[in-house]
C-alpha cells in the first residue's frame, strides 16, 4: 500500500526540480501554494510536503514558514582573487545582501588573536558580530577582531569594515587566508537557523596595511548551500597551496 504513495511525490518532486531546473520557476521566486499545488496534482498536503521536503534536502527550494516555499537563490561565488569586503561581492554579483550585527564592542581578545594581530598583553579590540543575509535569509556568520577601536560607533549595516577602515586613512594591501570545509557548530547553527551538522565554509583571514600591520583577523562560517569558492589560475604566480589540516 505504501509504493503508488511514494512513487508519486517522487514523481512530484522531479516534475517541480525540471520546472525549476528550465527556469520555469526562477531564483528566489515563489512557488504556488501547498494547497494549489496539492489540487494541481492531485494529492494530499501530505503527500505534496514529502515532495517539497525532497527539493529542501536537494537544496533547491527553501521553506519559510508562515510565508511559503521559495526557490533557492542562485548559488554565489565566493572569489579567491580580489580583496574586497565579502557584502561588496555578493552585490556585484546581484544578490540581495543585508547585514545585521548582532555584537559591536571594546574589549580584550583572546590570546590567539591578540597574537595575530601583534597586540600587546591588555590592549583591547574591537569585537564586530555579524550575520550576513542573503536572499532573505541567514547565509553567513562572521566575528571580526579590529584594531582601531575608533570604529565602535560606525553603522556596520550600512558601511563595510574596510570602507570604514579606509575613512580613518588604513589602506588595505593584502590577506592572508585559510578555508576549509566543515560541519556547521551548535551555536553559530542557531544564529543561522540551520541544522547542527550542517555542511559550511569556514574562512580565516588576516588583513594587513601596505607596511605589513595586521589590522584585521576575522571568522565567516559560509553555508554551503548560499556559496560556492572559485577562482582563477594564471601560468605563473599560482597563490593556492594544498596542505593537510592543521
């Protein structure tokens, strides 16, 4: 009794992935309602949800409660090449991206960081919690550690760091920068609403002013659903090394 029902949202499930494969449905548009769409086929809401959770698993559509079904937003790159804030690329790339800071205060790193960052034993720093959105949702959590700490006051959600950074005259040159694949963490999981486990990017980095100072060293955890990383490759002066895991 139970195959002609799985058969079927199955079936559900590959008709809606072609029509949103062939652009039918487009990036971030809505998908009719559970409802409609349950007549349309002519099964239960149960039967129609079990479809749609196939697509979520898949990544293609994502569910928001209260307000529907949507397809997935186009998938954004992740560029090795340019130094530029993360915000700047993905509006290039014509995604909607909007910043909520979530912490934005004075006080002293830990050990690591102050290491990093050259500082000496007491100084403080500046903290800068942020959550990137992307499409309307939590797609990147990012905690950077600042030296000037003159920029406690700057509106984050309007101005990126290294634009602030350039209105008190620090040019950045360069950074150096480390990613590896990982399973989301509990914690930064809840802040983006995902499920713990969930596959993410985790990007290091550390940005340095034209006389080498490090000025900046933060932490994006990237969902690997919102992004992918690419690059390109020239004959000469190849910057990509493959090592092991620290």
């Amino acid at each position: 009794m139970e195959w002609p029902l799985m058969a079927r949202y199955h079936e559900i499930a590959a008709d809606l992935a072609a029509k949103i494969l062939n652009g039918q449905y487009e990036p971030g548009a809505a998908l009719p309602p559970q409802r409609e769409l349950s007549a349309t086929y002519r099964v239960t809401l149960m039967t129609l949800r079990q479809a749609l959770r196939m697509l979520s698993d898949d990544g293609l559509v994502v569910q928001q409660p209260g307000k529907g079904t949507y397809v997935a937003p186009a998938t954004m790159a992740y560029q090795l090449d340019t130094l530029r804030s993360l915000e700047e690329d993905l509006r290039d790339q014509g995604s909607e991206v909007r910043t909520e800071v979530l912490t934005q205060l004075v006080r002293r790193p830990p050990a690591a960081v102050a290491a990093t960052l050259n500082l000496p034993v007491g100084r403080s720093a500046l903290l800068l919690e942020r959550v990137r959105h992307v499409g309307g949702r939590p797609g990147v959590h990012q905690v950077s550690w600042v030296v000037p700490t003159g920029l406690r006051e700057t509106d984050f959600t309007k101005h990126s760091l290294y634009a602030a950074l350039a209105g008190t005259g620090m040019v950045v040159a360069r950074a150096a920068e480390r990613i590896r694949p990982e399973a989301l963490p509990g914690i930064v999981a809840r802040i983006l609403g995902e499920p713990q486990g969930t596959p993410v990017f985790v990007s290091d980095r550390t940005t340095y002013l034209l006389d080498g100072t490090p000025v900046v060293t933060d932490r994006a955890t990237i969902l690997g659903r919102v992004m992918e990383i690419r690059t390109e490759r020239a004959a000469a002066g190849v910057s990509i090394r493959w090592q092991p895991p620290a």
